[in-house]
C-alpha cells in the first residue's frame, strides 16, 4: 500500500516537471504578444505597460 502511494505521487511529480518544462518551452517559442520579457514580465504581475 505505501509503495503504492509513493509511485503515484511520483508519477503525479514527473507529470508536472514534464507539463512545466513544455510549457516553458512553449512560451518561449510562441510568446504572449510579442513584446520583450521585461514587457512579459510587468504583464504576467499585473502592472500594464502603457
């Protein structure tokens, strides 16, 4: 049984390493708009670029 638990929340662990890594992949390579990262940055803690 606790063999059990730990090789699903192992799974469930390199499940989300996997989905981090695409994603942050994914990003770089389609970003949001456009605009540089400082840009990205300011965007994704809420203070708007104007």
């Amino acid at each position: 049984m606790r063999e059990m638990v730990k090789r699903i929340v192992l799974v469930i662990f390199v499940l989300l390493v996997l989905t981090a890594i695409s994603g942050f992949f994914y990003m770089q390579k389609n970003p949001l708009d456009g605009k540089s990262s400082v840009n990205k940055a300011s965007i994704l803690s809420g203070n708007h670029a104007k």
